[in-house]
C-alpha cells in the first residue's frame, strides 16, 4: 500500500487522499538493505487510458510528489526495447543504484 511506504499519518494531506494511500499500492517499490524505500515504478499499460484510472493515477502522482518520493511510471515500450541488452526498466534501475553509489562515495 502506499500507506506502508509514504508517512501519510499527520502529514496535512486532503482525507480524500489519506483513503486513496490506504487502498491503493506501487507495483514495484524499491528499497535499500534496511528495507526504506527509495523510489516506486508503475506500470501504465493500456488500461492507463481509462478515465477512472487517469484520476487515480493524478492522486498517486500527487501524493508522491507531496512526500517528494521519486516515482517512474514506464510503458509496454520500455519493456520491450533494449539499451546495452538490458530493457529500459532494468536499466534504468541500474542507473538509480549507481547514481545513489556514487553520490555516497563522494
């Protein structure tokens, strides 16, 4: 749930907002070796075109950009297509670890 990732308790979000973090999920989140997490993925498939789900979609961009928690919504496409043989997805994970390895080096 979103509500197991985002602190939403006391955080000054509309009540509308507070249910929606309490009934909806990521598909993906991704979390350091302590288990806190560090960015989501959504999958936007077809059904991502559907006007009920572009609402639901606008309250989960809204809510992570309320906790400024990073969140990459990727396609079919990315999936499918190829970047050094990795799909976009995975690659683009690999560059999140990377970039956050080497700022803490720094």
């Amino acid at each position: 749930r979103l509500a197991d990732v985002l602190p939403i308790d006391d955080s000054g979000i509309s009540p509308e907002l507070y249910k929606f973090a309490l009934q909806s999920h990521f598909d993906f989140t991704a979390v350091d070796s302590r288990q806190v997490p560090l960015f989501a993925v959504e999958f936007d498939g077809p059904t991502h075109a559907n006007p009920k789900q572009v609402k639901r979609d606008r309250k989960k961009d809204a809510l992570c950009e309320h906790f400024r928690f990073p969140l990459l919504r990727i396609g079919i496409p990315f999936l499918r297509d190829k970047y050094r043989s990795l799909d976009l997805l995975t690659w683009f994970v690999e560059v999140w670890f990377l970039s956050r390895a080497w700022d803490e080096a720094e």
